[in-house]
C-alpha cells in the first residue's frame, strides 16, 4: 500500500470541493498537486482557497505557508506523477469519472491509492474500466470538510482490509476520522440525513409544526443528544427498549407507514432483556452501574443546552 511519508497527493477537480480538499492536505503538510480541465479553475485556485484558509489561520496557521503547498497543474500526467495519493473531486457525472479512473489506472502504479469524493455513486461503477480496483477507496468528505473532520470510508467487494486500514491512518494524520460504510446509495451519512429531512418536510408541509418548531425541537432537544451520543447510543441511554417497542407499534399501527415498523433488533433485545443502559446492555455494554451512567449522562447534557441557550447561532443567520 502507498506510503505517506512520501507526502505528496493529487487532487483531480479544481472546484468548491477538490479546493478544500486541497487546502486541507496542504494544512497538514502534504504537497498538493491540484489540476483541472479547466484554466479558470486553477487560476482562480488561491483567491477560492481564501475563505478556508482564513479559517485555518485562526488555528494560528500560516496562511502563506498553506498556500505555498499547493501547486496548480494543468497537465494531468505531471500531477500525478510520484504521488501516493490521487483524490477525486470532479463533478458528480458517473461516465466522466469512469473515464477519469480508467486513466489514472494506467498513469498511476499499482500501489497508489484511487480515492473518490463522490456522494452517490459505487465504486464498482466508477471502476468499471479500472484494472487494479484494489485500490480504489470513497473518502468522502462532509462540508465544510475543512470544519467537519468526519469522513465516510466507502468500500466495494472488492477493497480489502488493507486499504480500509490505509484510509484510517491516512485521516488520522490529517486530523479527521473515518467511518465506513458499503458502497449503497445515500452511504451513511446522507441516508440518515435524508431520512431526518424527509420528515421534518413532511411535517412542515402537512401543518403539524411549524418550519421554527421543527428547527427548535432538533436544536434544543433531539439535536444535543444526537452530537453528544449518536442515535444508537442515545436510545441505550434515554428510553428501555421495551418502552420503544410499543411506540414502534403505535406510529405503524396508526401510520401505516414502512418507515415506522419495528425493527426485528429491538424484539432481540427485548427478548434478551437487554434494554440498554438500565440493564447495562443495549446496543453497548455499560461497565458502571445505572445511577453512575445517569449522572453523567445528564452532566453532559445539561452543558451543552446551557450554551445552547445562552448563545442564539440561529440569530446569526437570520435576517433583520
């Protein structure tokens, strides 16, 4: 697998993305090689890069240093060349991306890494012409990449253990973290995004709540726990899974939607009477004692809303 102490990357995509991209190796140290096909992208490279090296320089970065990293390359092949690392970033259009890694396959030796920022599609189609797919990994970015420091790791049939590890260390020398995820459409994070925002439309559209309420209950209820814990964890830590089976019943029963129908996990856990934090074991096992997990629990909780409350960011962005 590539070394990354030869710290050298290319970037295939001169855009909003493959920009941050960029900015975001050569934050860290990596030498950048950026290239497009088209002129005005690269030329305008520095002055795009601006807003986000900005924000990099008030972690007392040098913003010169930064951009002296990264260097603008018309030419493909030069790019590329002596590179560990080839990172796609080009518009989402499935045959311009077959066509791009079709090439990278024959410019770049077996043991550099293919990496694709896509966001929808499989790396079984994008690598269809590709012959060493071995080494052909999603890394897909969450924006604003430079902020979010979660990346999607997407693997295929075909990416072995190594090139999963490869990633891990990869992002950890960048300062980010992985999550991986089977090459299926939406991945991780947009199917659990889309699946939040189709309710919360539905919601809005059918009367039930206003767009405000919506925003207000995620911001200051859901919203807190999900970034302190997760979805999963959350349950284990707020509610038995034998008081969410029947709420599973009662939303199908009175819904009739699919989305709604229990899932056959919880009926698991509930005939092994594990029901989470209460029992000491849910999704995760718990080594202290209920009381214990509680306290802590709440303490946690309890300091985010306090700056929740006292800091109004949705005022920021609303108009006068």
């Amino acid at each position: 697998m590539a070394e990354m102490d030869k710290r050298d990357i290319a970037v295939v995509g001169a855009g909003f993305m493959g920009t941050v991209i960029a900015t975001v190796y050569a934050r860290h140290g990596y030498r950048v090689r950026i290239t497009d096909v088209s002129p005005a992208a690269l030329a305008s490279f520095g002055e795009r890069a601006e807003p986000i090296v900005s924000s990099l320089v008030a972690e007392r970065m040098d913003a010169g240093a930064i951009l002296a990293n990264v260097k603008p390359e018309p030419s493909i092949d030069v790019a590329v060349e002596g590179c560990f690392f080839v990172h796609e970033a080009i518009h989402e259009n499935l045959a311009a991306k077959q066509e791009l890694f079709a090439r990278l396959d024959q410019l770049c030796p077996p043991e550099v890494v293919l990496g694709t920022n896509t966001s929808s599609f499989r790396l079984s189609d994008i690598s269809k012409e590709v012959r060493h797919r071995e080494r052909v990994l999603g890394v897909h970015y969450i924006t604003p990449a430079h902020i979010i420091d979660l990346v999607e790791l997407i693997r295929a049939e075909f990416t072995p253990d190594t090139l999963i590890e490869w990633g891990h260390a990869f992002l950890k020398s960048i300062d980010h973290v992985g999550v991986v995820c089977a090459e299926v459409p939406g991945f991780l994070v947009n199917r659990l995004q889309y699946a939040l925002l189709s309710e919360a439309y539905h919601i809005v559209e059918s009367g039930i709540a206003s767009r405000e309420d919506v925003d207000k209950a995620m911001r200051l209820s859901l919203g807190p726990r999900l970034a302190l814990w997760g979805p999963l964890l959350t349950e284990d830590l707020v509610v038995s899974k034998k008081t969410s089976a029947p709420i599973w019943d009662y939303l199908h029963d009175k819904t009739g939607d699919p989305k709604f129908l229990r899932p056959p996990a919880i009926t698991r856990f509930v005939e092994a009477g594990e029901l989470g934090a209460i029992t000491g074991k849910g999704w995760y096992s718990f080594a202290a004692e209920y009381p214990s997990v509680v306290r802590t629990r709440d303490a946690q909780l309890k300091a985010l809303l306090q700056w929740l409350r006292e800091s109004d960011r949705v005022g920021e962005f609303k108009a006068s």
